[in-house]
C-alpha cells in the first residue's frame, strides 16, 4: 500500500504504459510495476504463476492492487545478476568461456523447455534472465514476462524472434562457434538441416534486431 501510495519505493524506470519502482522493505528488495488501467497488472501476475507452477525460477509474488486509478503489481526481487552484467565481470577477470559454458548448458534447455510448454517470452535477452553464480550452474531466472504469449499462429516466427533477441543480447560476448553450440542443445533431437535452417533465420533477425533503436530506451 506503501508504494501504490507513494510513499515508499523510488521509480527505476517509467515508460507510457507502466512505471517501475523499487524499494527496501523488511530486509528485502522489492519491484513494483504500475499501470494506468485496472487490469494492466494482470498479465505478469498470472504469467509468474503460470511459469512457477511449470518448475521455472521467476520472482515471489508479494501483492496486486487493482482500482479504478489503475494497478500495481509488487514483485520480490529474484537473487543473482542479469547474464549480461555477469558477462561483463567474467570477461574481466578472465572466465568467459565459463559464463558461455553457463548459457549453453543452461539456458539453452530452460528455453527449450519455454518453448515445449509453446510459450514465448517477447523479451527474452540476458538482462532478463538472472544467475545466482554462473560458475555453480543452475538454471537462471526469468523476469519481465508480463509480453509473454502462447501464439495460435506462426509459431516458427515467434521461435526464430525470441532466439534471435537472446543472440542480439550476448553480441560482443559469444561467438558463432558459441551460437552454433547453443543451437545443438536447444534443438536436440532435430535434423541438422534444420538446425541450419533455423540458425539462418535467427542470425537473419539478430541483425535486424541489432540495428534497432528501442523506443524507450
């Protein structure tokens, strides 16, 4: 009630849609994501749900308001740091390969697994998935997944967009022997060809994506 209020939380980021702040409550750290509409909270509500329920790491709902002023989601703050924060420290102190070695071995299942459930993420890059220590393993967490979709149509599209937004995000840090790796996991089981097929397609958008300017930064 504090941060529906104001009185508690500063804003980290604040697009027309949404206003995100974050706080220090009871020896935590708290997000809270504000809408101007009753149900606009709604969508990432559900969707943290929906991912826990289906085994993946998201952060621990705290709270929802809804009035007719608008809406507000409030989020427990998943531990670790985003994978391109932790890309920049392993690059500085010399184990990159290992932070790549993390990203083949876990991410590329956990988006294999995203998407067997034919889920797409619609942000899915390194700021938004955490790791407690990339150097121990385990699954890293998602975040921001209120944009999260189960498509009716044009599945291979969706794929081949949250595959190339991932490759976009760890451009500078991975190597297409590294992209290519990454591929063989997330497609076990599939012919080479179309590995291949999917690899064109990806690296294909990844450039799109790449000369993008976002909107909002």
């Amino acid at each position: 009630m504090a941060l529906w209020s104001g009185s508690l939380g500063r804003t980290v980021r604040c697009v027309p849609s949404r206003r995100t702040l974050i706080a220090e409550h009871g020896g935590r750290t708290l997000y809270a994501k504000r809408y101007p509409t009753r149900a606009g909270a709604d969508r990432e509500w559900r969707w943290v749900s929906r991912l826990a329920a289906a085994g993946f790491r998201v952060a621990q709902p705290v709270g929802l308001i809804r009035s007719h002023r608008g809406s507000l989601a409030v989020f427990g703050a998943v531990p670790g740091r985003s994978l391109d924060a932790w890309a920049v420290t392993a690059r500085g102190e010399g184990w990159l390969n290992s932070w790549l070695a993390y990203v083949v071995g876990e991410v590329a299942p956990l988006v294999r697994q995203l998407h067997a459930q034919r889920w797409i993420h619609r942000d899915l890059n390194c700021a938004h998935l955490f790791a407690v220590d990339p150097l121990r393993g385990g699954a890293p967490a998602l975040i921001d997944v209120e944009r999260m979709m189960r498509p009716r149509w044009r599945w291979q599209r969706w794929v081949v967009k949250d595959l190339a937004s991932l490759l976009a995000s760890c451009q500078g840090f991975v190597s297409a022997r590294a992209a290519m790796r990454f591929l063989r996991v997330y497609t076990a089981g599939q012919t080479r060809g179309a590995r291949h097929k999917l690899a064109k397609a990806v690296l294909k958008k990844a450039g799109k994506i790449s000369r993008h300017r976002p909107r909002f930064g």
